[in-house]
C-alpha cells in the first residue's frame, strides 16, 4: 500500500457475509495523495517513451500475475464483498480480456492521422491528429466491482502512456491494493501506477491532483465530482447510476424473458449499473411472466458458500445500501405493494437481503423510481406498448 507518513488513522474493512473484521487500511491524507502522484508524475515522461509496444509488455506481465493468482484475488473478492464464489471469479478474466483487447488494438487507436481541413484558412496546411495521454488519471470507484471499475479503467489509460492513480472504495480496497503491491514488489513494474485509501477527502485530493478524472459512482457523487473538477477544469468522465428497466411485451418468449429478468435482477445480488430494476410487461403476457419469474427468484440459494461454488446470490456489500433497500421495500409493501417471493433481510451476522419480486408498485414508490441497487425487482402491468 505504498509508503506513507504514519497514518494515523485507518479504515475497517468487513466481510458483508460474515460481518467479521478481516483487515485495516491505512487512510491517505491530502498530503499522502500529493506525494503519490507527484512519485508517479516524475515517472510518467519515461512510461510514455517507452512505447506502445514496451508498455504493453509490461501489461502482459500484470496481466499473467493476475492470471497466475486468480485465486487468490478470488479469495479476497469474496471476503470483501460477500459476493458468491463464482461471482468472486469474474473480475480477473475480464481484466485480462481488457489487456488482451487494448494490447491487440490501442496501437491503432493511438496511430496519428492525416485530417483533411474543411476551414479555407486551413486549405493549404497539412493536418494531423496526435494522441498524447494524460500525464496522470486519477480513477474513483464503487465498490460493486472493486477491480472491473478501477483497474479494469486503467488499462487504457496505462496503454496509452498516462501514469494512473486509483482511489477503491472505502469499502472494498483490498484487492486493488493486493495487486498493485504486486506490480511493484513482485512484477518490479514502473512507478507510474498508485493506490490512495480513503473516502471523501482523499478522493477530492486525488480529483485535485489528476489531469483527469474518471468517477464511477452514484449521481449523488458524481456532481460533487463535477464540481470540484470544475474548480481546476480538469476534464471528468462519469459513469453514475439509473433505474434499469426491461420492457416484456406480448407474444416474447416468456420463458427466457423470466430467466434474463431473474439474472439480470439478482447477478452479484443487484448490485449492478446495469442490472435490471423495474420490469414493465404488457397485459397479455403479465400473469405467464409473473408467476414464471417468482418461482425462479424463490428457487434461488442465498448465502456464504465456501470453495466450491454453492449458492447463487451473496450479500450485500454495503451496510447503508441494505438498509436503503429494505426501507423502498417496506414503505412500497406499507403502501399497498405485494411481494410474491422475498422482501426481507435475512437473520444472521451477514449482510443479506432476500431475492425479492414485487407486484403492485404504483408511480411515487421509491422503489420504483429511485435506484434500489439490491436483490429486488419490480413488475408493472402495461396494457400494450405504448403505455
Ligand atoms: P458512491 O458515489 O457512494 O462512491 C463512489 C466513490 O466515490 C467511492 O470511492 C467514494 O469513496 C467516493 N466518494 C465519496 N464521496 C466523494 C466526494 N465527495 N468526492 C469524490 N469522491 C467521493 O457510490 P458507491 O455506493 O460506491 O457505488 C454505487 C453506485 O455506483 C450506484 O449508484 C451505481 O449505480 C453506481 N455504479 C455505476 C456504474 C457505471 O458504470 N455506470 C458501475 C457501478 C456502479
């Protein structure tokens, strides 16, 4: 986790399906995140000489690390978000795929262009297009998927000659933190990647000292993010929230409707951006597609599974997220809402809220129209398309 003046305070991080303490991180002040960037500022000049083809092999060496240690960070994906084994498993294929895809491609992407001048003041000058990087991006990430939303976003810019630092959820740092120790201790990479710990105040540093800012986040976030940047007019790239829908009409499969409803709706517990919420079926094809997505949401296993993947739905990751859930799901049920299978948090140490179908939600629920981000899915009768 990089050197820093002694920190004197630090963060607990939790496993969500136990509710077990199972590391601290050290919180980075303003003053640890100017001195991490600058470290990685001075080392980015010689990152971007390097070349395309001489950064990429050095991401192909990360990229084998993680390959090689796939389990490992398996393992503490698991433990820091309470997601199920399988899910725990996802996050390193997808960063190797990353590398893989921008290694075969960014060449291409970053290649100069010639430009042909439309402007008559242009008409007799030649034209081109160079790319240059960001000397540094920084990256603020949720904690849903605490790789896939942090490094996952480096790869490109890294690709591409920036130095990148990365703020993780205060939440879910320990992997991120795992392997960037890695890329410094074990792979011997270039200084030109960094990890601050913390929340608010050091991502506002960070924000302060980057030339970019890439935010994943929640909209709530992301305008203080906006703002802030706007302070310095650093350019920032927001991937925030919504309300998902999917639309059902007549004459659909209503078989695999129900099966990409329930896998939409309940993957990695619903904790997704791009998950599915609300379900809006039209009148023909409701009561089918009801009753089908209710027995396999009931049919689904909850729970800490071990080794061997098990279950199907884990925990939520987030101690304030299960309660925001919990409490759409009341007031909707207290309102005149029905749920067919789930709708409460589940007994025990972990973080569990049980995979829910909701029938009945009327316009003003805040289940309906505000982001939910758990294991709960709405579905509304439509009388035909157009509605
Ligand atoms: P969040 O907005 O609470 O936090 C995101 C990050 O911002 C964290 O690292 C947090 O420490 C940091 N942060 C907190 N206060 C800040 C401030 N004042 N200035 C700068 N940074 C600050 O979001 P979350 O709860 O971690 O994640 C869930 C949200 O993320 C959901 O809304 C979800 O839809 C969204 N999300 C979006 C995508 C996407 O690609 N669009 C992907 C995953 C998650």
């Amino acid at each position: 986790m990089g050197e820093r003046a002694a920190a004197t305070e630090s963060i607990a991080v939790r496993n969500p399906a136990t509710g077990e303490e199972i590391a601290r991180v050290p919180i980075d002040s303003a003053g640890d995140v100017a001195a991490a960037v600058a470290r990685i500022r001075a080392a980015q000049p010689a990152w971007e000489e390097l070349g395309f083809a001489g950064r990429r092999a050095w991401l192909y060496r990360l990229r084998d690390w993680m390959l090689d240690n796939a389990d490992r960070i398996a393992d503490t994906m698991k433990a820091e978000t309470g997601k199920v084994r399988a899910e725990s498993t996802i996050e390193v294929p997808y960063l190797a795929d990353q590398i893989n895809f921008y290694g075969a491609r960014a060449a291409g992407m970053l290649g100069e262009r010639r430009v042909r001048p439309n402007s008559a003041l242009a008409a007799t000058r030649k034209l081109r297009l160079r790319y240059r990087p960001y000397p540094v991006v920084g990256l603020i990430s949720p904690w849903n998927f605490p790789l896939v939303l942090s490094l996952g976003d480096a790869i490109p810019a890294l690709m591409a000659g920036a130095a990148v630092a990365m703020k993780p959820s205060e939440v879910t740092p320990l992997g991120l933190n795992e392997i960037v120790d890695a890329w410094r201790e074990e792979i011997g990479g270039p200084d030109v990647i960094a990890v601050v710990n913390g929340g608010a105040e050091t991502a506002t540093a960070l924000i302060d000292h980057s030339d970019f800012v890439g935010f994943t986040g929640s909209d709530v976030t992301g305008k203080k993010v906006m703002a802030r940047a706007a302070e310095t007019l650093t350019p920032v790239s927001l991937e925030l929230g919504g309300k998902d829908p999917m639309v059902v009409l007549e004459g659909a499969n209503l078989e695999r409707a129900a099966n990409a409803a329930a896998w939409g709706g309940m993957l990695n517990s619903g904790q997704m951006c791009i998950s599915v919420e609300r379900i809006y079926v039209e009148d023909g094809a409701y009561d089918e597609f009801v009753d089908r997505l209710t027995e396999k949401v009931a049919g689904l296993d909850q729970g800490a599974d071990g080794e061997v993947a098990s279950c199907d739905v884990g925990a939520m990751t987030m101690a304030s997220q299960l309660e925001k859930v919990e409490r759409q799901v009341d007031e909707a049920v207290a309102a005149g809402a029905r749920a067919l299978t789930g709708g409460k948090r589940s007994q025990g140490p972990g973080q569990f809220f049980q995979p829910t179908v909701l029938v009945d939600v009327e316009p003003g629920m805040s289940v309906l129209e505000d982001e939910t981000f758990g294991p709960v899915v709405t579905v509304t009768r439509v009388a035909d398309e157009e509605e």
